[in-house]
C-alpha cells in the first residue's frame, strides 16, 4: 500500500514539464527524487501534494484516485526550498499550526509542539517570531511544522540548499533520525548525489520532465543504467572516454591501449564509452592493473583537502578528484592512473553494459 | 555641512508650506471686522467665537456627521470589495486578468463630470438621492479600483508558498485569509482605508449633487459663508482648520505606511 502516481502528465502553456510519471511509494518508505534543477523535481512534489493538478493521469493512495482530492481534506505536510513560516505567528504558534487547525486537544498540542521544538533545538525560540531567527532556525521551523503532526506523505523539496555548509550537515544527520521514526511516506529532492546517497531509501532520479531510473539509492549509484543517470548522480560529473574494442584490446584514443582483463573480457568488439568518477583517477599508480592516461591539465582548483584537476584527454574533458593538496601547473602534461576494474561500460547509445563490482 | 544646507532648505520648503495653513488657523481665530481692518500676523484678541457657532449650529456640525458617515460607509464597502477582487488579481491567472486590471484604473482617468449627469438619474430614480448611501456608493466608482490597485501590490509581495501552506495545514479559505493573510497585509489595509477616506472627503463634486439637505457635506456647506454681504471669513477659515483635522489624525497612523502606498505596495 502507498502512493502511486500513474501515467502523470503536466503540461503549463503547452510545455511538458513531466510527462510519463509512473512510481509507487510504499508507506514507512524514505525516497529521493535526484535531479538537476529544472528537471521537474518540484512540479513532481506539487502534483503529489495536490497543489497542482496533472493534465493526465492519476494519483492513487492505498489503490483509491485522490487526484481531484482539495489539498486540504489531505494528509499532507511540505518543505519548501524557500524558508515559509507565518510571518505573523511566533515559533510556537507556526508549529502548532497544523494540529489547531484540526482542533486537537490543547495539552497534546502543546505535548507534540515541545516534542517537535527539542528534537529541531528550537525550545529557546518558541516565543519568537520567524523574522527574529537565523535562516537554519527558520527552516527548522518549517520542518518542526511539517512532522508535527502524522502526515501520511512528508514532501522536502530541497529543503537544505538555502543554508550553509555546517548547517546543512547538521541537520542531514538529523533529518535521518527524524525520518527513521516515521511511518509516513517521505519523499525529498535534492540536487546533490551526496546528499542523496546519505539519505539512502529509494530513488528516482529524474531528468528534463522524465524518470530515468528508479531503485534502491545505493543500487542505483552503482549501476546507473544510463550516461544520462550516471551524470546527475556523480558530482564532479562522472567522465567519459570513448573507446574501441578490437581484437581482445580497449584502444582509447592517442593510440593508448590496453587488453582486457577481467571482467571486461566478456565484453564483445564494438565501440564503446567508458565511465569513470573523478575520485577513481590517481595521479599515482596504485596498482598493477592501473591504465597511465597522460592528460594535459587545464585548471586545477584546490577544495580544502582535496584537489580537482579539470585536463584534457584527446579533446576529451575529464576532472581527476585526488585527496590531499597538489599543485599541477596549467597546460603541463601530467599522468594520471585508473583501474579498468572501475569502468563503467556504456555501448554507444549510452545504455550501461557493464559496471563495476 | 551638506547637512546644515539640506535642514535650511528643508526648513524653508517646511514654512512655505505651512503658511497658508497658518493663516486660516490666524483667521479663525478673528473676527470679521479684525480680520478686514488690520493687518496681523498673529490674532491679537483670540476669539472663539467662529468654532462655537460651528459646534453649536446643527446646519454646520450635522454637515461634518453627514461627511464622516458617508467618507466611513464608502472606506467600508471599498475595502470589502477590494480585498478579494485584490486576491484574486494577485493570485489566479484568467482569461483577460491584466486586461481588466487596467480596465479598472481606466475608471479613475474620466473626469467625474462624466457621470454626473447619469448618477442623478440613477440616484434620483431609486429614490436615492439625498441619502448618505448614495454619496458612498457613488465614491467607490474612483476608491474601488484605487483599492484594488493598492492591495494588489501589497499581496503580490506575500508568497505564494504561505498560501499553499496553509492549505496543506488545514486551513479553510476564509480561515486562512482572516486568521494567516491579513496580519500579513495589514499595513496595506490601513493605507488603502486613508486613501479612500482621503478622496471620499475632500470630493465635493457627486457629494454636493447627490444630496440637498439630509445627507449635506461639510464642503457644501461651506459655500454658505459666501452671500451677496460679502465673506465670512473667520467662519469659513474656523471650518476649513477642522476638515485638515480628520485627515491629518489619519495620516498620523499611517506615516510609516505611507511611501509603500503611494508606490502602490511595490517597494
């Protein structure tokens, strides 16, 4: 039982914004919607809370159409990216919004309001009004109104892009331990394959109005079925080196080649195009096995702890994520090594062969 | 320096606007043979005599309860109606939406003359003229459409986003616009009630049409002070200083307001 949305179409002025949507939420289940933005994350979330109706196609809950369904009859509580509270409403009276509203008793309300504030840390703030509050208390606040009270779907639409760093992280491990305890159907959207891979569940990784693959988090990171999938769901994007396979040999261009081993050995001659994540290349051989690609470096950037080489591969753009400080000078040739273990094989029309183990 | 130079140029700008005002606050203060013999600049025998006869005479002090009664009733309905059609404009798209948005400030571009002639006949027809309804109706042709335009502005700036969750918590429309949405735009309720209040009473045109001695204004009351013996001008000048005194009570509340107003909310 949950929520299943068949066959969705939404179109604003005659432009899709999503079309083909089929997906099922079980209930008590955790789910991510991965995409870039405009990829029509938050036109999904709207149309699964009713905000908006689809231009074809329904929305089942426990196998009954709710799509014409008020938003207000229901059960429902959103995150939005923007930090929405009552203006006019102290801290405690946007919290307990949603229970006075359906005339809960006064003590339970204040008994969930309190159990909301301590588990966000907003109990010395309850008396003060959202304009009064730093950007992360005033999303706290939104997301204390939002599991206030039993909703059968909580949707987070990007509900931490707006804050910095150390909050955003904070709060991830947070937003986990609250969601662990719900038996609702979460569903959050993020930009981020980092943040998607924390939150684990179940994902749908969405792209220009379209699903594009659909499975457990971790599944999906390891076998995106598609370049596309596997570009929105590796940040710096994942690489691609186009190859051919000609007797028993991967030849990449530059006349650089190498046999098959391993897996790889099952793979039949055709050309293909190999995917690499920027943290599998190493500017030092690790291993026997390794490949030595030489690259010309076009800018290298320096991220606290790691180093992000964007270079050149046969006309080739790759970026090379290696952890520690390195200093590359700009148009010099470097080496960089990778393991054909960790190729992602996609044929031609960027379907996935092969991935790695 | 630059400061110093500012504050004299204010502070001259600030007495010549004053000094009309001061010089019918001087003349009220006088007698009519005072004010005609000799030359003051400031009223050496006060007297109140010309306020006395304002609140002691029914034909004056009634003229200035038919005014607020009207200016109050008219501020009312304009309000009532604007405050969904503004919703509406700032918050559903519809066939012609902009079309009638402008069509609604293309009232307040004829001149009022227009419609003076077939507002008698209306009026007169259903029995409506001499009446303080009809004087407040026949303001909302120019307050409505000002008020719709204020509002507008000052609900555009509300988020959508509180909207929607509102209704997500629960809320009824009526309970959310009362209960989350108008504290959000209560500063433009209050200048939007000054601004009808405002052209409500200084109009003298439909108001001095549309009644004759029931539901008289104060302005058209005024013009009795002008009679084939000449002026009475201590009289007038005593009435003129107590219509600023409403207006000017209002815009004490609304100061803070007043510039988001004026910009119609879209600052």
């Amino acid at each position: 039982m949950g929520l299943s949305l068949k066959n969705m179409q939404k179109k604003v002025d005659g432009e899709i914004h999503l079309t083909n949507i089929n997906l099922d939420f079980e209930s008590g289940s955790r789910n991510v919607i991965l995409g870039r933005t405009l990829s029509g994350k938050t036109s999904l979330l709207r149309l699964m809370a009713g905000l908006d109706r689809p231009t074809k196609g329904q929305l089942l809950l426990d196998g009954k159409d709710i799509t014409g369904m008020s938003v207000r009859k229901r059960s429902i509580a959103m995150v939005y990216q923007q930090f929405i509270n009552y203006p006019s409403f102290t801290v405690y009276d946007n919290i307990a919004s949603p229970l006075k509203v359906s005339k809960m008793d006064k003590k339970e309300i204040d008994r969930r309001v309190q159990e909301a504030a301590h588990m966000l840390h907003l109990e010395e703030m309850l008396d003060r009004l959202p304009s009064e509050l730093s950007g992360g208390q005033q999303q706290r606040t939104a997301i204390a109104r939002a599991i206030v009270r039993d909703a059968e779907l909580l949707l987070l639409d990007e509900p931490l892009v707006n804050l910095d760093y150390k909050l955003r992280e904070e709060l991830q491990i947070e937003l986990q331990e609250i969601f662990k305890k719900r038996e609702s159907i979460v569903v959050y959207t993020t930009t981020e394959p980092a943040e998607a891979l924390m939150l684990g569940g179940n994902i749908v990784v969405l792209d220009e109005g379209r699903v594009l693959q659909t499975g457990s988090t971790p599944d999906v990171y390891h076998h995106p079925a598609t370049t596309k999938v596997a570009e929105v769901f590796s940040d710096p994007p994942i690489n691609y080196i186009s190859c051919d396979l000609k007797e028993s040999q991967i030849q990449l261009g530059g006349g650089v080649a190498f046999p098959l081993s391993g897996r790889l050995k099952t793979l039949s001659d055709a050309s293909y195009k190999l995917g690499v994540r920027s943290n599998h290349f190493y500017l030092r051989r690790k291993n026997d096995e390794d490949i030595r690609l030489t690259v010309k470096v076009e800018l290298a950037e320096i991220n606290g702890s790691e180093t992000f080489i964007h270079a050149d591969f046969n006309g080739e753009r790759i970026v090379i994520q290696e952890v520690g400080i390195y200093s590359r000078k700009i148009g010099s040739e470097i080496e960089v090594y990778v393991n054909p273990s960790r190729f992602f094989v996609y044929s031609d029309t960027g379907q996935l062969v092969m991935s790695p183990s | 320096m630059k400061i110093k130079k500012r504050t004299i140029v204010l502070t001259f700008y600030f007495v010549l606007l004053l000094l009309p005002i001061y010089w019918m606050l001087n003349m009220s203060l006088r007698t009519n043979a005072d004010i005609l013999s000799t030359f003051s600049l400031y009223p050496k025998d006060i007297t109140f005599a010309n306020y006395v006869k304002i609140f002691t005479d029914a034909s004056w002090y009634s003229g200035y309860i038919n005014s607020i009664i009207y200016v109050s009733i008219n501020t009312l309905i304009s309000l009532f109606t604007a405050l969904p059609a503004a919703y509406a404009f700032s918050r559903y798209r519809f066939i012609g939406d902009s079309q009638m948005f402008f069509w609604l400030l293309t009232n307040r571009m004829a001149p009022a003359a227009v419609f003076l002639l077939p507002f008698f006949q209306l009026y007169s027809t259903f029995g409506l003229i001499d009446t303080h309804i009809a004087v407040a109706l026949a303001h909302c042709l120019f307050n409505v459409p000002l008020a719709v335009w204020i509002l507008e502005g000052f609900m555009s700036g509300i988020p959508r986003e509180i909207d929607e969750t509102a209704y997500i918590d629960g809320y009824s429309f009526p309970g959310f616009f009362v209960m989350v949405f108008m504290p959000l735009i209560r500063s433009g309720v209050g200048v939007t009630a000054f601004f009808c209040f405002m052209f409500s009473w200084v109009e003298l045109l439909f108001a001095r049409t549309l009644t004759t001695t029931a539901a008289k204004p104060i302005a058209a009351t005024m013009t009795r002070t002008v009679s084939a013996t000449g002026l009475d001008w201590g009289l007038l000048s005593a009435a003129g200083i107590l219509t600023i005194v409403p207006g000017a009570l209002v815009i004490w509340f609304v100061r803070n307001h007043m510039a988001k107003g004026f910009a119609m909310g879209r600052v």
